[in-house]
C-alpha cells in the first residue's frame, strides 16, 4: 500500500526546506571554522617566530632564512636531510624533500654548510655548520 506521490508532497517539500535551512547553516558553521584557523595559524606563525628568533621567513631568500634558521637549531655538529627535516617540521615550516635536498646543496655551494660526505643511494648525505654560517 504505497502512498501517492501527490499525498507525499507537501511532506517532501517540507523535508526539502529543512534540509536547505540545515546545508545553510552548516554551511556558515564551516566558514567560521575556517576564518578562525585561518587567524589561529597567523598567530601559530607569529608565536613559532618569537620562540625561534627569525620564525617564518617569507620573500626572497625565505627558503635559505628559514633553512639556516633550522640548521642553527640541530645540537649536532655534523647532521643530514632528516635533522633538518625534523627541526623545519617542528618549526612549522615543511619543506618539500626535493626542495630540502636542493636548498642544502645550495648552501653548501654558497660556502654556509659544508658537504662531509655525499649521498648515495644507499647512504644519505652528511654536512657539517660551516663557521660562516649565519642566518642574518
């Protein structure tokens, strides 16, 4: 015994204003969720570069800052991709790992870390602070 359309309709059409009003909401619900992470990272950003010194570097020469930045941070002397990994990531400041690898050769050619041993396949490459590093 199944209902006529014409007897489910004005059920339907109350069902589809509910669930408008409810998109809607949840709708203006999500975009305040986003405008308030938006300003929560700006400020994540901002503590991160008081508590690191130079913090989120950006513009020209923002990948070298914030490289150096890292590199000053590792206790080590000697140190590899993954220690400056780990340190950007805790930083708040990820870099891609190819971008990483090329930003570390670079330095080195700039003469600001030194390459102890070169990376193979099957071993990562070793630097070293040079003592002309610095992030100024």
């Amino acid at each position: 015994m199944a209902k006529s359309v014409e007897s489910i309709e004005p059920d339907l059409t109350s069902l589809q204003t509910k669930l408008i009003t409810v998109i809607e909401n949840d709708r203006k619900i999500r975009d305040d969720s986003d405008k308030r992470i938006k300003k929560n990272e700006e400020l994540l950003r901002a503590v991160r570069g008081a508590l690191s010194g130079s913090g989120d570097a950006q513009g020209y020469g923002a990948k070298s800052a914030n490289l150096l930045t890292a590199i000053d941070k590792i206790s080590k002397p000697r140190f590899g991709m993954a220690d400056v990994e780990t340190v950007l990531n805790a930083l708040g400041t990820p870099f891609k790992k190819t971008v990483l690898r090329t930003g570390l050769w670079t330095l080195a050619d700039k003469g600001k870390i030194k390459v102890v041993r070169k990376g193979t396949n099957s071993s990562p490459a070793e630097y070293e602070k040079s003592s002309n590093n610095s992030s100024e």
